[in-house]
C-alpha cells in the first residue's frame, strides 16, 4: 500500500501523521507551502479542490478532511488502535461524534482564535472576533477540562487519535491571548501526551518543514495575539 500525506506545519496535519507513527507503516509526505501558493496550485487543486490539508493519497485514491481520513485509517489497521470499537454502531458512533467536535465545533473557533483578522474587514473588528471565539471556546474547553478530570485520557485509560486531536487544539488556542489557566487537566493532558514518542517524532518533523520554509522566506506567519494587541492599540 502507498501512502502519501500532504501537510503543513502545525497544521491539523499534524493528527493524521502521528497516526501514522503510531500505526508504524511506510508512508510519504508531500510539504505544502502556503506561503508560495502550493495549496492554490493547479496540481494541487487536482488532488484536492479545497486546496487545504490534511491530505492522504492511498494507492492513488484521495481522502480529505481529518474525520474521515482518521476513521479509514483506525479501520484500515485496527491493530493500532486508535479509536475504541464497540460491539454497537449507536456507540461507535459517539466515537466519530468525538472526531466531529474537535474537526468541526472546535477547529472553526480555533482558526477564529488564530487569525481574527481573516474574518473581518477592518482592523476595530478585530478584537471583537477574538472576544466571539473566546467566548464560544469557554464552554467547551471547560467541558473538555472535567472529562480530562476524570482519567488520563479522553476514553479514560485507552489512548486515542482523539487524545491527540485535542492535543492539537490546545497547543494553537494556548499560542493566541486565550487564557488557559482555567483548564489544568487540559494542561496535565498535554504534557502526557508530549511524552508519547510518535508525538515526538512529529514534532520534530514539523519543525523541520517549519524551519525549512523559514530559510526560504516561506514561513506562515498567522499572529493573531499580535493582531489583537495591534488593532486594540
């Protein structure tokens, strides 16, 4: 089989690829560089018309969005485990309901987090978009907090992709002005999970392309503390 997954750096990308760590086969990456135009490219948009990442080429077959790239990859090697099975689809499905809330409740605040300044045109509104996702976030990372209360990972002592997803998000929202403090299961959550070594293994990766397209000029730079701070000042 023939994987190939085309990322970005600190992308969500960065889920599926440490799936593929855990699950332990051959795969390739293709790096794309948002800031040269890759993703709008017409090779690209061939492959993906929505011309974002994550996206995993299998065979020459081509999969988008974390969801569903995510559950094909927990069914294709299911000795990875990397969802929980049930023996009801009612309760495998509360599993992708799982997937969904950090692929769509929470990513959509994420990116609103990250760069207000993308979702508004003029510098006042700025702010005022942060202080929308800030608010909307709050709930559901205090939901997330009392789950995390209750055992080390998501589905209590089983490890998961969900695991690392929320991972994910942490790590962006803990880049902007959010305040995370509130949250320290969500905290304790990440640092455990920092340990993991496929986690490892993909940090280092994704710094690698960071620092790659660094030198290049290349960089993305999406500041979106700073664009607050800027358009408040």
């Amino acid at each position: 089989m023939d994987i190939t997954l085309h990322f970005a750096p600190n992308t969500c990308a960065r889920v599926p690829m440490i799936a593929l760590e855990e699950i332990g086969c051959e795969y390739h990456t293709e790096l794309v560089a948002f800031m040269r135009g890759d993703h709008q490219s017409p090779q690209y948009l061939a492959l993906n018309p929505k011309g974002r990442v994550p996206l995993l080429v299998v065979d020459g077959k081509v999969l988008t969005e974390n969801v569903a790239i995510l559950h094909w990859l927990s069914s294709e090697f299911p000795e990875a485990k990397l969802l929980p099975v049930y023996q009801n689809n009612f309760d495998n499905a509360l599993v992708i309901a799982d997937l969904a809330f950090c692929a769509s409740t929470l990513h959509g605040l994420v990116t609103r987090l990250r760069i207000p300044h993308f979702f508004c045109d003029t510098v006042e509104a700025i702010p005022r978009v942060f202080q929308m996702a800030e608010q909307a976030m709050r709930p559901n990372f205090a939901l997330m907090d009392e789950r995390l209360s209750k055992g080390l990972w998501w589905y209590g002592d089983q490890w998961s992709i969900v695991d690392v997803y929320i991972n994910w998000i942490w790590f962006r929202v803990a880049g902007t002005a959010f305040d995370t403090s509130p949250y320290p299961h969500l905290a304790r959550h990440s640092m455990t999970l920092s340990q993991r070594p496929s986690v490892q293994r993909v940090l280092r990766r994704h710094e690698e392309a960071a620092e790659w397209l660094a030198s290049r000029g290349l960089e993305v730079k999406f500041d979106g503390a700073g664009a607050v701070k800027a358009a408040a000042s």
